[in-house]
C-alpha cells in the first residue's frame, strides 16, 4: 500500500530537498502581509527540537535505569532469581531503550509540521499513526507559551491553544523556537472583524 506524499516543508533553517519538487500549495499566501506567521507555508519544527528530545529521553532512561536496576537486585537478592538471565534481561531494555531515545527524535522530526494562515492553524504528527489537527482560529478562546527548563536551555517554547470544544480542547505545538511561538500567540490574539461575536 503506497502513502500519500506528505507536503513539503519550508522554513528558513531547513535547505529545500532538491529531490522533493516544489509544491504551488506550499507557496506564501499574496494576501498576507509579508513577515507575519499566518504565511500559509508549512514549516518544520526548530531543529533545536532534536537535541532537546534526545536530553530529555536521556533523563528519563536515567530514572528508568534506576528503577530497573533496582527491580533487578531485588529479584536477585530476595526473590532468589537466576543471577544471568535477569541481568541479560536489564541490560537487553536499557539498551533498547538508549538506543531509541537517540534514534527516535530524529525520525519523529521528520514528520513534524504546522501551517498557519489567516483561517486557522493545523499541526502534522505522529511517524506511526499519524494526524493532522486544524484548529479554525474562530474557535480559539486563548494561548499560552510555556518553556521547560531543558526548553529554555535550547530556545524552545511550547504554544497551547485553547479552544471552544471537547475535543482538542487543548493542542500544544512542542518544538518551535521561543520567538516564534510568542510571534504566533500574538498572532492569534489579535482580532479580525470576522472574529466579533
């Protein structure tokens, strides 16, 4: 079963793919003023993203190690459990999970993209199962940007939409650049003659 192509990606970081050919969808809108975020192009994430995941999945496969040496001297020691099969078997997950936590980032990447215009804002995810949230602005109550502490040592700012609805209440676009999500929640706030109630 072939997949659809997925749509070029277009930032200023980002060299274009000579191999991908350029798609008139993808081209900056004329009716919007140039340098504002609702450009209609979609973008990819901040490459500082990559490196940020990867810390933060070497944190958490810290905690894991920890815990799973744990579980392992405690099945050792007071469960009476074969010494090599349970070390083998610790050692197998932490680096299995090492391994992903550097490798993963990267391809999670790669399928990472949003676009905003002047109608609404839709966010691209996911490598397995994929999905494509568009948030029509007309439904946004409000937005935040928030920064981790491993976020603010890379630049990055996470953006929260706040919308009217059940689902997709909440949608966060993690990975931009601190400036830009403060560029793009500025964006959103202000308002259109169309968004008067």
């Amino acid at each position: 079963m072939e997949e659809p192509e997925t749509p070029p990606v277009q930032d200023a970081r980002v060299a274009p793919d000579p191999r991908v050919a350029p798609d008139p969808s993808n081209a900056p809108d004329p009716k919007v003023a140039p340098g504002t975020p609702a450009d209609g192009v979609v973008h990819r994430l901040d490459p500082r993203w990559v490196p940020y995941q990867r810390r933060v999945a070497a944190v958490q496969s810290a905690v894991y190690a920890v815990m799973l040496t744990g579980a392992a001297l405690f099945a050792v020691l007071l469960a009476e459990l074969p010494t090599v099969p349970v070390v083998a078997a610790a050692v197998l997950i932490l680096v299995a999970g090492t391994w992903s936590s550097l490798w993963w980032p990267a391809v999670a990447y790669r399928y990472a993209s949003y676009r905003l215009d002047p109608r609404a804002l839709e966010i691209r995810r996911g490598v397995l199962w994929r999905s494509v949230i568009d948030v029509p602005r007309s439904r946004i109550q409000h937005s935040d940007v928030s920064q981790g502490p491993f976020e603010r040592m890379h630049g990055l700012g996470t953006l929260s939409v706040y919308t009217a609805g059940t689902r997709y209440a909440l949608v966060r676009l993690h990975g931009l650049s601190h400036e830009r999500a403060l560029a793009i929640r500025e964006h959103l706030l202000q308002a259109d003659d169309d968004d008067i109630i």
